[in-house]
C-alpha cells in the first residue's frame, strides 16, 4: 500500500472513531509505523509486516483506545498525568498514546532490549519528549525510584491477574489499570487478586477490523 493510501485509511479510520489529530501528528503516526516497518526488518519487533494490516491491527487498533483514556484523564481531573505502557513491544499503544496525548508522560517498558531501544529511537526521530523507553521487568519498577502511574496500560501482554500483581508497586495510589483486551476476560476477571476490582469494561470498534476488542478498567479496592 503506497503512503497516500496509508493515510487515506488513517484519515478515514480517525473519522470513523471520531478523533481529531492535526495533520503534524497525523504525520507523526505514518512515521511511526515506517519506523516500525523499517526495524522490523532487523529486530522483528512484531509478526504484522505488510502495511495495509499493520494499520488496522496495530495503529488503528491503539487509536481506538486514546479517546477512552481522554474521558478517563477528563473525569478524574487530571489535566497531565503519567503513563506506564507495560509490555510495550513495538509501543502499541504507548507511543501512539504519547503522540495523541502531549500532557501524557509516557514510559514503555520491555524485557527484551531491542525493543526498549526502539521506543527511545522513536522519540528521538518522531520528537516526542513526553515519550521514554525502559529496559526493565515491570516487577522491578518500584518507587522511589521511580515515581508511580496515574494510568497503568497494556496490550495483548499478559492475564488481568499477573497484569495487576506484576504492575501494582508502580501504581499511584488513585492510579488505574486500563487493559487492551479481544473478547471479554471473564475467566481472568474471576480470578484478579482480592485488592483488585474492575469498574468498567468498555467495547471498542476498530475500523478495518472485524474482531472483538474492549478495554478493562480496574482499581485497587480502598479499605476503610
């Protein structure tokens, strides 16, 4: 698919979201995606390599998650906040997150270096100082050393249970989890550690792609 088509279908599946993006971070997308075609060659950062479908699965599939974390940041009255892309791979959705939302700090962490080095090579080139890559397992990211996440996200990365365990050290105290899901995880919400509660589950449509997707919202309970 040559460039302008590229952007014909991101432009489409924006409107069909209902998200408005200047044209600079319409461009900034379309970069990111190169970026990832081209290292992809190299590091096989993810198994999607023809572009047509790199759109709906990866970049599309992420758009489709920035408006819900607008609403969220919105009502919670958070006009910048810190976020923590847990098992960002390529950075979906974390650099996606990072170029539609500037008062978002975004860190994606990996396990795997390459990758970690991708995110870092992505702010550099796409200019994104809200934008960090980090070379860590999540369970090891702890405060004070660093400062804990208003929002905690993640994609195709691992059950609700071991998301929350693994990720619950960097979460800030009013924080949220907000979890990229395909059909509805009733078997892990069944089994999410007793302090853990989920308070939405919130059904997303992806343009160009017939499948089921939702995002899992969940919050440490409070004791009183």
């Amino acid at each position: 698919m040559a460039g302008a088509d590229l952007r014909a279908t991101l432009v489409a599946g924006l409107a069909e979201l209902g998200l408005e993006l200047s044209e600079e971070q319409v461009s900034s997308l379309l970069a990111y995606q190169d970026l990832i075609g081209k290292w992809t060659q190299v590091y096989n950062l993810t198994a999607v390599r023809d572009p047509a479908e790199m759109m709906t699965h990866h970049l599309l599939d992420s758009l489709a998650a920035v408006l819900p974390l607008r609403r969220y940041l919105a009502q919670a009255g958070l006009t910048s906040a810190r976020l923590f892309d847990v098992g960002s791979g390529a950075g979906l959705p974390g650099v996606v997150f990072a170029i539609c939302c500037p008062n978002v700090k975004v860190t994606c962490v990996d396990t795997v270096a390459k990758k970690a080095a991708f995110i870092k090579q992505a702010a550099l080139a796409l200019k994104l100082p809200n934008l960090h890559g980090l070379h860590a397992r999540v369970e090891t990211i702890t405060p004070p050393a660093t400062e804990p996440f208003d929002v905690i996200c993640s994609r195709a990365f691992a059950s609700l249970p071991d998301f929350t365990r693994w990720s619950a050290s960097a979460l800030a105290p009013q924080g949220v989890w907000m979890a990229m899901k395909g059909k509805h995880p009733d078997d892990e919400l069944a089994a999410l550690p007793a302090d853990v509660t989920m308070f939405h589950v919130e059904q997303l449509r992806i343009p160009g792609l017939d499948a089921e997707r939702c995002i899992v919202w969940l919050r440490q309970k409070t004791t009183v």
